[in-house]
C-alpha cells in the first residue's frame, strides 16, 4: 500500500529496490500493464514441450523460460547483462538448460543449423540472420516484441516530443520485412496496444532504472522536479496513464 506515503519515502524504497532480472513482482499493487491477448508465455512452452533443441536469445533473468512446464532436451539461452547471466544461470542449470554470456550485438556462439527453435521475449534487437543461420530447416522463430512508441506518454513526460523515426521504430511491418529478407517465411504477425497505469512516483522511478532505454542515463536527481510534479500529478488524479505496444512474430525456415 502506498497511500498517505512521502514522495521521499516511495522514492527511497523504489532506489533500495534491485533491479536485477526480469521479474516484475515488484509492481504488484502499485502499476498494473494490460497483457496480450495472445499469451506468449504458454504459447512459447506449448512450442518448446515439442521441439528438441531450443535457444532463448537474451533471457534476461532466464524467468520466462523458466516458466515453460517442459523443456527440450537441449535448451540453450543467451544473455549479454552480467547480473541477469548469474540470476538465469541460477534459475535454468537446475531445469538443464544452458545459459551462455553473449554480448547482444555479437553474433550467436552457436553453429548453423543448431536449434529447431529460437525463442526471445523483448530482445533489444532481432539480428535476423544469425537467426536463420541457428535455425535448422524447417526450423521456428516465435518472438514478443516491443512496439513502436511503447510508453511514449511517461517518455515524452521526461524527455519532451520525440522524433517521428524514434516514434515509429520498432514497427511489425519493419519486423516482417527484415524476417523476409534474411530468408525466413513469415508464419503469423498480431501487434495490440496496451493500458498501464503507475499508482505511484515509486513505480515510476523502479521502471525507469529498470528498462533502462526508455530514459538513458535515469536518475532521481537529474529528474527531481520532474518527478515531483508527477507525484502531484498522480496524488490528484489517481495513476498516471501510458500505452505499451506489442506484437507477436513467427518466422519459419524453409525446409
């Protein structure tokens, strides 16, 4: 509960909060964020229960995988942040998956042909191909990705009108171009907006220092009279309102 609580004191506890991960617990009862309607985690552990050698490109902490009830019997996963390599090692070596450091722009250190799936929930970047080179014929990328102009109102808030290039990146239409032109057949493509709303300065502050890339280089006191008005904003109004964009991509190799 946050109510009657300090801009100090939520501040304070969203600073003390870990980041490490991506596990969003931390949220619950202070931001709410509409889900997919597709569910990407069940649909990801259906593909996984059916594949034999699978690869998860930047895992973070290895949490959504995890959650699949069944892995193939050769899983691999990517991740180039230190801290989320030991959370994941941690979480998916007990589950027999392997978790590789692997810097995000650098190529797969793995041979062609490798996986008959790859899997990435919210990769930074989808370096196509090297994807197909990791996927053997036939072979299956299954992805959620970020949007374009994904919480561009709590951007903005901060870093003022974005260019049109920066508010249209990210764009599924770009997505299947790029998928098409390294090779692969595209197999499905849904994209929906989404409602989120921060109950408090707190939840702000911990997803600012959390996804890093929204507002490169956050911090509380750079943006102290920023994030006083916006707990004045939210103390009057109740939450503040953003929109995530997701969409959901299928490639397939031809076989």
């Amino acid at each position: 509960m946050t109510a009657n609580r300090t801009f100090e004191a939520l501040v304070a506890e969203a600073e003390a909060a870990s980041v490490e991960g991506w596990d969003f617990s931390w949220f619950e009862g202070r931001a709410t964020e509409e889900r997919p309607s597709w569910g990407y985690a069940r649909a990801m552990g259906e593909r996984l229960a059916s594949a034999s050698a699978a690869l998860d490109i930047q895992t973070g902490g290895g949490e959504v995988l995890a959650s699949a009830p069944k892995l193939p019997p050769l899983t691999a996963a990517t991740e180039g942040w230190p801290p989320n390599v030991a959370e994941a090692t941690a979480l998916l070596h007990p589950r027999g998956a392997v978790v590789v450091a692997s810097p995000e722009d650098a190529p797969l250190p793995f041979a062609a042909d490798a996986f008959d799936l790859v899997v990435s929930r919210h990769p930074v970047r989808t370096h196509w191909d090297e994807i197909t080179r990791v996927l053997r014929p036939g072979g299956t990328y299954f992805s959620q990705q970020v949007g374009p102009a994904s919480v561009f109102e709590l951007i903005e808030y901060f870093l003022g009108p974005q260019p049109a290039e920066a508010r249209n990146g990210r764009h599924p239409d770009r997505a299947r171009s790029a998928a098409e032109a390294a090779g692969l057949d595209l197999v499905d493509l849904r994209s929906e907006r989404l409602r989120i709303e921060f109950h408090d300065i707190g939840a702000v502050v911990h997803f600012l220092r959390k996804v890093i890339w929204m507002v490169p280089g956050f911090t509380v006191d750079q943006y102290l009279p920023q994030l006083h008005a916006l707990h004045e904003q939210i103390e009057t109004e109740g939450s503040f309102i953003a929109h995530s964009t997701r969409f959901l991509i299928e490639a397939r190799k031809p076989g």
